[in-house]
C-alpha cells in the first residue's frame, strides 16, 4: 500500500475533523451532530487511524529504541483523548473525540505549511536548471543543426546566437561577445568573451555571435554541479542541530511527567472532576511538542546557502556555518588569489610603442613567462610585431638576443646589460622599480639600452578593497606565500594585510595554516592544487571559483564571481545564517516554556486557559514562525551585509 503523504493525511483528518470542530464552535447554540457520540467516536476513529497512525508508529518505534521524538507527544496527547473518550462514551461521561481529531489536524496543518515553505526555499535554486535552453545549434558535417540539449555531446562545435542562451559549458573557439552570467555568478555586469575564453551552460548571450567547444554535458556542467552542490548543503547537518536534539531528548520525558503531574495535582488536589485534569494533561502534551526546534535549523539552512548560491557564494555544508561565526584570522595565498595570477606589463620607460615592439618582435620566439606578458601588452596596443627577429638566440638567466632589420637587439635582466650603455636617468629608473619588488626587462639596439619594461604579478582590483573590508569586520588579515620576504611585504603594504609569512614551501602551508590555529579558528583563502591541503586544514576553507578543482573540492565556501570581496560578503552572510539558526532555537523553545504554565491551568482561576485544540493549533503557528523567521533570510541585502 502506497503510503500517504502528509498532505493527504491533512486533508482526510480535516474533512472528518470539520463536524467536530463546528460542534465545539456551535455548542453554545445547542448545535449537535446527527447520532451524537457515535458520530464523533467513527468520526476520530478514522483520523487516528489515517492521520494520526504514523504519529503513534513514530512515537512507538522511539519507545523500543528507548527515545522520545517529537512526535512522542502527538501521539499520547490525542490518542489519551481518543483512548479517555471510549471509556467514557461506555460509562456515559462526556467525550473529548474531537480533541483527538483536531489536536491532529492542527499539527499536520503545521507540517503542510512547513513542507510547502522547505519545498519552495530548496527549489530556488534548483529551478535554475529549468532556465536551460531546451536544444542547441551544433555544428554537424558543416552544417548548422537544432539537436535536443540531451543529445550535446563533449567535443560538439556549437553556435550560439545574440539573445540566446549559451547551452552547455564550452570553450569559444571562433567570435567574440559578452554574455551575461548574473543567473550562475551572481554578478550583475556582463563578462567580455573571446576566443579560448570558458562559458557556463544556461548564462545569456549578448551581442555577438560565437561558437564553442563543448566541454561539459548534463549533470557535469558548473549549473548542474552547482544545484546539486546547494542540494546537498541544505539537507546537511549543521553541528547547532545537536542542541536541538538534545534538547528534545530531555525536553520529552519531562513534559511527561509535567503532563502527569498536571493531571494528579488537578485531580487530587484541587479536587478536579476527571474529564477536567484530562484536559488540562494533553495540552500540556499538545503545547509542549518541540516541533519547531526540529525546523530551526534545516530550515534556516536551506533558505540561507539558497540566497548565497545564488549571489555567487557556494556554502558546501551546515557546519562551516558554526566555524565561521568563530573565524578571527583569515589568510590568503598569494600568486593568483591576491594577485592575478600571472605577470603583466606594468611601466614602460623610453618610447612605449618602440620599446614594446622591439621587445615583443624578439619574445615571439620565447615561452618564457615574462615574454608572455610583453607580447600580450603589445597585442593590447595593437602594436605590429608579427614579424619575429632573425637570429634568435636564449642566453641562460640572462635573457634573448636577435637582429631586426640587421640591427643587433637585445632583451633581458641587467646582467644582460652589463657591457651596453646606459644612460644615467635610465640607470635610476631600475633602481626605482626594483624597490617596487617589480622584474625589470631592459630592451637595447646596437648595444645601448633604448627602455625599460617593468612587469609584476599584480594584485587583482578587488584585493585592497577586500582587505579594508575584513579589517571593518574586526578580522586580521595574513598572507601566505612561497615568494621572497621583499615582493611580499610589497604585495602586503599595497593592499593592505597585516601580516605577511613568506619563503613558505607549499607543502608547508598546511602546516604554518595549523599554527595560526592553535590560537583559534582561522579562515584560509586560496585557489591552486597546492592550496588544498591548506583549505582542508583550515576551520574554514574559501576556494576561488577561478581555481583548480582540487582547490574547490577541498574549500568549505567557494566564490563564484572570484572577486575578493566577497570573503567578507561569504563571512558576514554565514553569520546571518547562523544567527538566525540561534533565533530560531531561542524562539522555538522559550515559546514551549511559555505555553507549558497556561495549558497546565496555571492561570485558570483568572480566566487564562488553552484547550488542546487550540493548544494544537498554537504548536503548528509555533513551527510556521520558525519557518517564516528563517524564509525571512531572503530579505538580506547581501551588498550591504554590514
């Protein structure tokens, strides 16, 4: 037999609940169901038995494992009414069948709202996969063919068109565009797309017309890993939960015995008629069910690494959550997490066109690095220098010699130099820029030194920014390098860190990463293969979207936009989070030791009581604010998380 869904359960206990409830509502005008107690006993018969059975299944399988769950209280609260009602309707006393019905109706009200609200909050992101393109335009013996998205295969040329969405992950191989990655990112400003430039399968193409190598199809594309990486955080357990368990495993038993005692101080010592002390005992059963200390977290959880996700922020699991809330250090690697990643032209001393044409005419040649980054500054300019140098000639930790146009030329460090002339003001120009900690090329024709090229790892526009941001927080700030103690401390006084540990060998990292901890959680930033077992040692790990896939695998939050701010966006929005948890379980169990005094009677003689009808009902409104407190999170302003 198919089992019902709690919906359903829910709409059998509240057709069979209604009679029932507008008996209680009516009796003042004598209203009475046709049949009388039978009615009623067939009537909570059928809920106990449809509705309220998995309540007493659940309650009876925690009996034998000797726990009390949630729904422990459920179960006794309504099936003593039902139960006490039998006995009664038999021996011709007043019958409480409805308190069993609507006590049971009243709490899967509750939990339909809070399956509806969880199913929303976790279908957020997941909807985003219904934002594919339904097909695609590949390239296919020449021609432009429309194939289903699920017939995309790996290594397909594809072309996509202004306004259409890009389909699949892939690399452009022919066009230019940009394309509009908000969906997946986060971020709102369009990203220029060039040839052997990556893009992510559902984003938005703009205004030119491109065509790409797929790389990745169905469930390995970014989206697709993305959604599925937010799924498995918002089913996660958050270290916070224990509490709640723990609670609830202590909270049960002695709202059982506050039920019992209720009963006997109301029955043999205020000298209660029986229905009477019965009635006061299953509210307090009622009141007391600690549902919405089950929904504090997870449901908190789901609705808040949903809003992150989807601005860029991956929170990986519930329980860097608690971790962040505790981070005081973060540090940073450098060499592509605060700087770019690779050299780049910074200055040009002497005639920027001629220099860089020379230089880049001879580095054709080269693979080094640094002639990578001339020739791109050269391209930048649209300098010709396609022409490369005749006689071309690498000399060992010195540089490139050639001939241009039967001119002899050079390109190289100052040791290169050391028989050409030159200048004076050139000379004083070196010495600047070396104690900017920047490499200097020196570029010469014919033995005289005609510039200078100054090329650097640049940090990224977002690190300085970043690091004021952290520093705002109350966070100190350290990088971690394997570059010399000069071009950090450089690197560090540009930005902004406070402290710099440099010369450390990347095997070593994970190592300095677990000192820095013996004084308290610390947050480590990194995105390179050889930054994983730091992330991974780290009480929190943060990988760079941009980086290796061991990077991602190994960090606790991944940022998405690669932007460096959003280290201290990721840690004040997991502080929100988990703030709103601790709310949540504060709200939820001060409402319980609330609601206990009034459902006991406490207050009767003035007039203040709670049946369990309406002591079920306030349990469901219990757990409906906990979920509403926690679907408040989308109301963040992520940008302005301060």
């Amino acid at each position: 037999m198919k089992t019902m869904t709690t919906q359903q359960r829910f709409i059998v206990s509240l057709i069979f609940s209604i009679p029932m409830l507008l008996q209680m509502i009516l009796m003042p005008l004598h209203f009475q169901l046709s049949g009388g107690t039978l009615t009623e006993f067939i009537l909570a018969t059928i809920v106990m038995a449809v509705a309220g059975r998995p309540f007493v299944h659940s309650a009876w399988s925690s009996f034998k494992k000797h726990h009390a769950n949630m729904d422990t209280l459920v179960a006794i609260g309504a099936s003593t009414a039902y139960l006490y009602s039998i006995y009664a309707m038999l021996v011709g006393r007043p019958v409480f069948f409805e308190v069993a019905a609507i006590v049971v109706t009243f709490i899967l009200l509750g939990q339909v709202f809070e399956e509806r609200m969880r199913q929303n909050a976790s279908g957020a992101v997941e909807k985003l996969l219904d934002l594919q393109a339904p097909d695609a335009e590949v390239i296919r013996n020449g021609q432009v063919v429309t194939v289903p998205l699920e017939e995309v295969q790996v290594g397909d040329l594809v072309q996509v068109k202004p306004g259409q969405k890009i389909p699949v992950d892939g690399t452009v191989t022919t066009g230019s565009s940009t394309v509009d990655e908000s969906m997946v990112t986060g971020e709102s400003m369009p990203v220029k797309k060039e040839v052997g430039d990556a893009v992510i399968g559902a984003t938005t193409n703009q205004n030119g017309t491109i065509r790409l190598e797929v790389s990745q199809v169905g469930d390995q594309t970014m989206l697709a890993q993305i959604v599925d990486l937010v799924k498995k955080a918002q089913t996660s357990h958050a270290p916070i939960q224990n509490l709640a368990d723990r609670v609830s495993n202590i909270f049960v038993p002695v709202v059982l015995v506050l039920a019992i005692l209720t009963f006997l101080v109301w029955y043999v010592f205020l000298n209660a008629t029986l229905s009477t002390a019965l009635v006061f005992a299953v509210s307090v059963l009622v009141i007391a069910c600690p549902c919405a200390l089950g929904l504090a977290v997870p449901t908190a959880l789901m609705v808040g690494t949903g809003l992150s996700a989807k601005n860029g922020i991956l929170i990986k699991n519930g329980a860097v959550l608690e971790s962040v809330s505790s981070v005081k250090t973060v540090i940073f690697d450098k060499t592509g997490t605060i700087t770019v990643g690779q050299p780049v032209v910074t200055d040009v001393i002497g005639d920027q066109n001629t220099v860089l044409r020379v230089a880049s005419q001879l580095e054709q040649l080269s693979e080094h690095p640094l002639a990578q980054a001339i020739n791109d500054r050269a391209a930048e300019l649209g300098l010709d220098a396609t022409t490369p140098a005749t006689d071309f000639q690498a000399i060992e930790g010195r540089g490139v010699t050639g001939k241009i146009d039967g001119q002899a030329v050079a390109v190289g460090n100052p040791k290169m130099a050391v028989d050409q002339e030159i200048a004076p003001e050139l000379s004083r120009e070196i010495t600047r820029l070396q104690g900017e900690t920047k490499t200097v090329v020196l570029v010469s024709q014919n033995q005289q030194v005609i510039g200078l090229i100054a090329i650097q790892d640049a940090p990224k526009p977002s690190s300085k920014a970043a690091m004021a941001d952290l520093k705002q927080a109350g966070l100190k700030t350290v990088m971690l390098t394997g570059d010399n103690q000069r071009v950090a401390e450089a690197v560090a006084a540009e930005v902004g860190i406070d402290q710099v540990i440099a010369d450390v060998l990347p095997n070593d990292k994970a190592a300095a990463v677990a000192d820095f901890q013996g004084s308290g959680p610390v947050a480590f930033v990194g995105d390179g293969i050889n930054d994983a077992p730091a992330l991974t040692t780290a009480a929190v790990g943060i990988a760079m979207g941009s980086g290796t896939d061991v990077a991602i695998e190994s960090g606790d939050i991944i940022l998405m936009k690669n932007d460096l701010r959003d280290v201290a966006t990721a840690i004040r929005l997991s502080n929100k989070i988990f703030n709103r948890i601790k709310l949540n379980l504060f709200w939820a169990f001060i409402y319980n030791l609330l609601g206990i005094p009034v459902a006991a009677g406490l207050f009767y003689a003035v007039g203040v009581s709670l049946s369990p009808e309406f002591a079920g009902l306030a349990m469901a409104f219990s757990s409906l604010s906990v979920v509403i407190s926690s679907l408040l999170l989308n109301r963040i302003k992520v940008n302005r998380l301060a």
